[in-house]
C-alpha cells in the first residue's frame, strides 16, 4: 500500500510543477483536467503525509527514551503514544481513500419515486419522501427541478420524477434506493387502525451525451394532448411528448410544459439516465452476484426501509439500523442514515478487498 501511495505522492508533486507552467493557462480544456486530477488526489497524499510525520516523531521520540532527564523521557512516552493512536486510525482513511471511486459520484440525480402498494395514502406517503429529499437538499445547498409529476386526489403523488444538482448529489444518495415502506394510520381512518403502504425510489445519475450513445433511429418520439390540469391550454395544445427507446424498450413521457421542445428535452434527459442506470446494473450485476436491482415491485414485503410513526421509529433494513427521530427525518434530517449506509458499503468494500488479496 505505501508503495501504492508514493507514487500517487509523485504524481500529485508533478501536477504541481505543471500547473505551476505559465503555458497551461492557454489550453484551458488540459488546465481543467489537470486541476482536476490535482484535487482527486490531495485527500490521498495529504493523508498518506500525515501518516508519514506521525511515523518519523514516533521514531524520533524512541530515540529520546534513552535521555537522562526523565521530563524528556516522559514527553517522549507521551508522543509514542498519541502516535500510536493516530497512526491506525489514518491507515483506515488511507484504505478507504484508495478504493475504487464511483464514477458516477459525482454527478447531478435524477429521482423518480412512485406510489407503490397502499392506494392514495401510498400516493400522500410518496409525497411525503419527495419534501423529505427536498428538505435534505436544502440543508446542502442543492437546486431541485422537477420534471415530470402525476399528482393524486388526495395531494400526493402517483408518480413523481425531479432532477437534483449539486456537489456529488449522487454519492450520497445513491442508497436511497429501493422500496420505503411506511406504517401509520390515515387521516381517512376512522377506527385508528395502522396501515402498511409502500412507496418506490429511484436513484439515476444524470447521463452526459459522453455516457449513453442514444441513435435517433431507435427512437420512437409520440406527441399528444396533455392531460389533467391545466386549464383550456391542455386540451388545445398538443405538446406532450412520449418517447420509447426501441432497442431496450424503455418508455419516458411528459407533459409538465407548455413547450413541446421543453417538454422532448427533459424526457430525452431522463431516457438517456434510465439507459445509463440500466447499463451499470448489468456491469454491476455482471462483478457483484449479489448486488440487486434497485427497485422492486413497490409491495409491502420487499422493502429497504420502515417508517414507522406510532412509535416515531425508522429502520433501514439493510444495515439494521433503526433511530427513533422518525420527525426530524421526514423533515430532512437523513444524514445518520446516509453516513450509516456509507460506512457500511465502505467497509464491504474493504472486506472484499481483503478477501481478494488473502
């Protein structure tokens, strides 16, 4: 590993000395992906220094244990052990920093939940995850669009999909998911009884033009009226736009603008997420036997997730962690669970590392 992280060390000091170069600020493009390269790699090396004086002022204080004055001899014990207590927990961060990135981490998300098992109160529960995203997206600063929704009756959603941009949206929300299973009693329940209703999510990384290779002859593009509300202009314009991908027979519609071409932009940008989504399943699927797909059939048994509000209590299945501030979370407060499942993967991760070493 320390090998490993002496040449990343001599590759970060070159990308200085070349951005250090008075040319590379004529050539942008080369500018950007070395600065790039450059902050990739400054997490790792300033890590690995640390590593490295923690080492050299244990063996300089080893030498001062033979000193005649017991002060020195004592300061010296003092650095050995703080040492030694620093030096495991930054070999962790190393381990950890020199996994495999996600390629994918750092992009913008594309979210679709829809209102699964439960009827309307599966549509009001779908409601209720999209404003705790929204929340949780405020609190870091990240924009929210929505693109395409299908409102219910009752003020929730059958189906809603919104695009989250911001610094590396996807890596933290990427375990997000599967299906969220929520138990509570409706407000149209008039014995008090508890209902289970279920509701899916979603998680793409928004695709790039360099990402999915997407050929205007295996599309599909179908125009009519919008429909639902809108006033007299849905039932004169035909603006709404569906466009089914023919090769892998993936379907995207919407009809939320007014503009035909607005409304062709954004589903072309959520087919093309889709198709970039389904890609890296199979690549996952294809290194990872037991990695799943990320969306079930929206039941009440497949979950990865219980909210449970008669006793104010959330359990992520996956990692069986369970908090009771069940509110706080519905208002945004999701960041124990997001840095549990993390943590968690990280240490897959390394499990598997090992493993394949061993």
């Amino acid at each position: 590993m320390f090998a490993k992280l002496e040449g990343l060390e001599k590759r970060y000091m070159q990308l200085e000395q070349d951005l250090a170069q008075p040319e590379i600020f004529n050539d942008q493009e080369q500018y950007r992906k070395l600065t790039k390269a450059h902050a990739d790699l400054r997490d790792v090396v300033e890590a690995f220094r640390r590593h490295r004086a923690f080492a050299q002022d244990m063996e300089d204080n080893r030498l001062l244990l033979q000193d005649a004055d017991p002060d020195i001899r004592h300061m010296a014990q003092e650095e050995i052990r703080n040492a030694q207590e620093e030096l495991p927990r930054i070999e962790h961060e190393l381990k950890l920093l020199l996994l495999p990135k996600d390629p994918l981490d750092e992009k913008n998300t594309i979210l679709e939940i829809r209102a699964g098992t439960g009827g309307e109160e599966a549509a009001l529960f779908a409601g209720d995850l999209l404003r705790m995203y929204c929340r949780y997206a405020e609190t870091r600063n990240w924009k929210v669009e929505i693109m395409s929704e299908s409102p219910s009756d009752s003020g929730g959603y059958k189906e809603v999909i919104c695009l989250i941009c911001g610094d590396r949206v996807y890596s933290h929300l990427k375990f997000e998911a599967g299906t969220h299973r929520v138990q509570r009693v409706p407000a149209t329940e008039a014995q008090g009884r508890i209902h289970t209703s279920a509701a899916t999510v979603a998680v793409m990384a928004e695709a790039e033009e360099v990402d999915v290779d997407i050929r205007p002859e295996d599309l599909r593009i179908d125009i009519y009226r919008a429909s639902g509300a809108g006033g007299q202009h849905v039932n004169k314009t035909e603006s709404a736009i569906r466009i089914t991908h023919i090769p892998t027979n993936t379907v995207v519609t919407c009809q939320d603008e007014r503009s035909q071409h607005k409304n062709k932009a954004r589903a072309m940008k959520v087919l093309a997420s889709r198709i970039l989504a389904a890609e890296q399943e199979k690549q996952n699927s294809r290194l990872s036997a037991d990695r799943k797909a990320q969306v079930g059939s929206g039941g009440r048994s497949e979950r990865i997730r219980t909210y449970n509000c008669p006793q104010g209590r959330c359990t992520d299945h996956r990692i069986n962690l369970t908090l009771y501030s069940l509110d706080r979370i519905m208002e945004g407060e999701v960041s124990a669970l997001l840095d549990a499942l993390s943590a968690h993967a990280q240490a897959e991760a390394l499990k598997s590392q090992a493993d394949s070493l061993s």
